[in-house]
C-alpha cells in the first residue's frame, strides 16, 4: 500500500520559511525528518509528498492511485498511533479533535476531495498526538523526538565502541555509534539524554557534547563545541562555539564561536565567525516573531526563543541576531548593528538596510556552495529558487520604493 503524505494547508503557511523549500513531511525533529519517521514506523519501502506543485520535481508523490495510507505530514508517529493508523479500514479517518491526522482510502487520487471536505469516516485518535504546526515546536519537541527516535533506530543492535582512550564517556548504555564514527579527545554526558552519532560523522578534540543529542551522518562537532543538551545537527554539516536546543536541518555550518539557542536553521545556510543569537528578551516577556501566515508578528508564548532561519541564508562575522529573528530563503546579512528581526528573502545587508540578492548573484553562490558537498545547483534547484523569490516579492518592501 502507498504511504503518501500530505501538507495540511491549514498548517504549512505557519511553518514558512522553512517549508518554501520542502513539504512539511521533510523537517526534521528528532534524528530523523517526520517522513523517515513514518517510513520506518510503517515499515514501507518509500513514503510519497502531496505538497506544492512546484516542489513536487523534488519531493515526488509516486503513485498517486488505487488504496493508500495518506497521512499528515505534520504529525509526529508513535507506537499507539501507528497501530492506529494501521487499523483503519478503507473508507476512514483518523482525527485529533479537527485535525485530520491519516486516512485509509480505496482510491488515493481522492486525497484532495478528502483534505477538503473531509469524505470519510471519523475515527477519533486514543491519545493527543504531537503535530509541528509553528517553527518553534521543532525545537521545542527536539529532546522528546531524539529520544524516541534513538529507541526506534537503535533496538535489536549494537554500538561501535568509542575507540578513544582520551574521551570521557557517562552514561555509556545511552550512546549509540554508527560505523565510521571519529572521536578524539571529548567529553560525551548521556546521563540526561541519548547522544547519537551517525555514520561517518566526527567529533573533535575539547568538544562537550551533553544528551540528548542527534549527529547525523558525516558532519562534525568542531574543536572545543559546547553542545547543551536537545540538539539535532543535521546531515553534513559543521558546529561549533556553543548550542542549546537548536536544529540544523542539514549541510549548514556554524563552525566558529557564538551561541546559537532555541533555534531552527535550514539547509545550506552559514553563520559566520561569533554569529550570537538572543534567545531571551530582557524583561522576559513572551517572545514574538513574524508569521508569514499572518504576515503580522505573533506570539510564540515562549521564553525562550531564537533564530529560524530558512535555507540558503548566509550571516556574516559578528552578526547579531535578536531574540525572535526570523530570516528568509537566500538572505545574506552583514555589517555592525542588530538586523531587523523580520529578514525577507533575498535580502542583501543588515542594520543599516537592504537591497535584493539578485538571483543571478544567488545562482552563483548556491553553485559554489553545493559544489563543495559534491551536489549540483540544477535546473530542478533554480526553477524551485525563481518561484520562491517569485512568492516573496512582496515582502522586500524596498523594491516598493524604487
């Protein structure tokens, strides 16, 4: 049976800029993105995306006919759901409260009339289950999906052993290391979470590394990291300097000094040497950030939050962001001072203002950074680039004035 999952559109616009670039199935919360979750779950050889048609090149649906499981691709599986979704019969839903969570369909080219109108069954879900419908329940989730995302990839097998005589383990039985794994000279606390390193991925000499904690493959924990606790370093990418409670959702660096916390941070981006984030206001008041959405600035209701930043960003040496920051696809941020906490995308500067990143100039960046992980920038990557810079016009109110 096809498992196909789709981007409610009651929640995507929520979640933009990241889901610019990808469906809302393909963050990542936890070691692994919300499809690999389900995927692995359901036990299904490939999961497909119902998303935006002009996403759809690089995040296919596959077969999109005869019966399948069509699930929310906001929605975060356990094992209770799981068996729930499994026991839906043809014909039914699966709801928490109004949100439709999965549904069993005879025929999957239906899916639309269904997301729509609701043309099925309801069944209600046992439990509240856990959907990412803000930027910052990704982080806010982080520690809890690290951690059952360690027990889902790591039952029934054994660990590589740490190999270093010079690093400092606590908590063995909650380190799980892949094959490939470099370990020089750290200290490695998993008495407060599980710290998972992925296949050939390398953590460097002085480095604090404290649970939870997803390294995923082939990236690297630089000399001297601090990372606190409920983090998720993506796919091939570079830390250092200090992080809490952050995400790289992959092939980003923030590979020199600076503190980057309660924070999500796209593919391709990099924050330059002492790039420092706020993640706490002053007189501690509820931290608010700019909704896409409501194209206004809304209210997380949290403490704590810092920087979500959307792919392809880029922030040079010294860059401070304030608390709530967030930035667009393609933007590219320098200079003294703190930026607004509103960055379009493809903005070039900071403080002192802002013209476009033309996307010629953006062409020529993404190729030299995509390039150096052995990735072509191609026409599947350009065209996704035009539309997005087509949908933000918009926001880049200077284009107005001229």
């Amino acid at each position: 049976m096809h498992v196909l999952l789709f981007d409610d559109p009651a929640i995507r616009p929520h979640l933009l800029p990241l889901t610019f670039t990808r469906p809302v199935a393909a963050l990542r919360c936890g070691i692994l993105t919300l499809a690999e979750k389900w995927q692995r779950r359901l036990g299904a050889p490939t999961v497909g995306y119902l998303t935006q048609p002009y996403l759809q090149a690089k995040f296919p649906a596959g077969e999109v006919s005869g019966p399948a499981l069509v699930i929310n691709g906001a929605v975060c599986p356990d094992d209770l759901l799981v068996h729930q979704v499994q026991a839906l019969a043809p014909g039914q839903g699966l709801y928490c409260d109004e949100v439709l969570v999965a549904a069993h369909l005879a025929d999957a080219s239906l899916v639309a009339e269904l997301i729509q109108d609701g043309l099925c069954e309801q069944v209600q879900a046992a439990e509240p289950v856990t959907v990412i419908s803000r930027p910052w329940h990704l982080f806010l989730r982080n520690g809890a999906e690290i951690r059952r995302d360690f027990a889902l990839l790591t039952a029934g097998r054994t660990s590589r052993p740490v190999g270093d005589a010079h690093t400092i383990v606590y908590a063995p039985e909650n380190i799980f290391i892949e094959e490939g794994v470099t370990i020089r000279a750290a200290i490695l606390n998993a008495e407060s979470g599980p710290i998972y390193l992925g296949k050939d991925s390398q953590v460097h000499e002085g480095a604090i590394i404290k649970g939870p904690l997803a390294l995923c493959e082939g990236s690297h924990v630089n000399m001297g990291a601090k990372l606190r606790g409920d983090n998720t370093i993506g796919p091939f990418c570079k830390v250092g300097g200090e992080v809490g409670n952050s995400i790289l959702l992959g092939y980003s660096n923030k590979g020199h000094e600076g503190y980057l916390g309660n924070s999500v941070i796209g593919e391709w981006c990099n924050l330059g040497a002492d790039t420092n984030t706020s993640n706490l206001k002053n007189n501690y008041a509820p931290v608010k950030v700019w909704s896409h959405a409501a194209h206004r600035f809304v209210t997380t209701g949290q403490t704590f939050c810092g920087l979500i930043m959307g792919d392809h960003a880029k922030a040079g040496i010294n860059t401070m962001f304030n608390t709530g920051t967030v930035v667009g696809v393609g933007a590219n941020i320098f200079g003294a001072g703190f930026p607004r906490t509103f960055i379009p995308s493809f903005s070039w500067g900071g403080a002192s203002g802002f013209d476009t990143f033309k996307l010629d100039k953006f062409a020529e960046v993404a190729e030299r950074v995509m390039g150096r992980r052995g990735l072509a920038y191609d026409a599947m990557e350009e065209d996704l680039i035009k539309e997005v810079f087509g949908q933000t016009e918009g926001d880049r109110i200077w284009e107005k004035a001229k």
